[in-house]
C-alpha cells in the first residue's frame, strides 16, 4: 500500500469510528464502541506492530494540563523519550474506559518488569466539571500495579481539555464529555506514535506484543 492510500485509509477509520460513546443510559452503547474497535483491528492491523499501524506516524502532543496533585503537567516534556500510552475518557465511564484501561494494566504485567518501570500511562479526562484532581485519582487506584507508579492522571479547563486533544488529533469529545476518542496512543522513544489501539477482545494481546518493541525504539 502506498503512503497516500494509507493516509486515506487513516482518515476514512478516522472520520468513521474514532469517537465511541459510553454513556450509563444504554448498555448497547458501549458495545457499539467496542465493536467498532474490533472491525478497526481486524482491518487495519499490518506489518511489526499487533495493533493498528499509524503511517504517518503522529508526533507526541504538546498541552498542559494539572495531575491529580494539583501540579502543572507538560505531556510533551514530561513524557519525552519514555513509552506512553494516551487515552481520552471519563472516571464514571461505565464500560469502554474502566475496560480499556484494564486491558492497559493486564498489558503491563505481561510484559518485562524493565519495560513496565519506563512506560507511563496518561488518563486524561473528556469531563473536567465531574473530574477533579482527587476523583481522577480514587478511580487510577482500581488499576494499580505493584511497584509501578506509572499511571498519571489529567485534568483541566474545559478549552484546556479541548486544546489536548485538539493536540493529540482526536475528535473533540461532546454529550459532556461522554462521547469521546475511542482510541490509545502509545508514543516511543522517537516521540511518535506509530501504533494506536482501539477497544478489542484482543487489546491486551496487541498491547503486550508492541510495548517491548516501541521501548527497545523498534
């Protein structure tokens, strides 16, 4: 495939399944989400990475938002040159988030304990006026690993949570933060994305097949 097909293909999975709702009032809706993820996997993934391959690859975003201490946090400087997964969600979410960053978690674990202590995993929330500082960081607790304390959490102004993921290329989420990117960046050493992850039954497989090479900078 040439760079400009896969460009198109890229836009045409974006415009079509990049946002995925999972709102408390329909238990369907976050099976949709989820679904859609899958069919983005099975036609997508191709070539060293298990998940879905990003040709171009998309730069690390820069924004600023505040960690749960109440402390300023640069994703771009913060994160530099360490493997990161981003994900776009809300801590009362009651299926696609808890489950995606679950699957996170058990991708963790699987993985060398080397390659766990380098890599961060940044929450941002789509619902700054429910998720404050210290909610974001009462939910983060539910996926705690031993000995890690990679996971960070996010949390802003409304325009400020706008402007990030403005900055990372996802779709602004709506319905009050609800209806958000269903995807997870994992940014390398190059501070690129090159593969990104979309909800699946296989996420956790993907997940811990790639992270051992973006962290050796493959």
């Amino acid at each position: 495939m040439t760079r400009g097909r896969t460009l198109l293909a890229w836009v045409a999975v974006l415009a079509s399944l990049l946002l995925g709702a999972c709102t408390s009032g329909s238990a369907s809706t976050g099976s949709s989400a989820s679904s859609t993820g899958s069919e983005l996997n099975d036609r997508s993934t191709s070539g060293k990475y298990a998940g879905f391959g990003l040709d171009p690859a998309q730069p690390r975003p820069n924004f600023v938002l505040t960690d749960t201490s109440g402390q300023q946090y640069s994703f771009a400087q913060l994160t530099a040159g360490r493997p990161t997964f981003l994900y776009f969600g809300y801590t009362h979410c009651p299926d696609v988030c808890p489950t995606t960053m679950a699957d996170i978690g058990q991708a963790l674990l699987a993985v060398p304990p080397d390659v766990r202590a380098k890599t961060l995993v940044v929450f941002v929330t789509t619902d700054p006026a429910e998720d404050t500082g210290p909610v974001i960081a009462s939910w983060l607790k539910a996926f705690s690993i031993p000995n890690y304390t990679g996971f960070v959490g996010l949390t802003g102004s409304q325009a400020a949570i706008n402007a990030a993921q403005a900055a990372a290329k996802v779709p602004i989420a709506t319905d009050e933060g609800k209806t958000h990117s269903a995807q997870v960046f994992l940014y390398g050493l190059d501070d690129y994305a090159h593969v990104a992850y979309v909800q699946s039954n296989n996420e956790t497989d993907q997940m811990k097949h790639d992270l051992p090479l973006v962290a050796a900078g493959k």
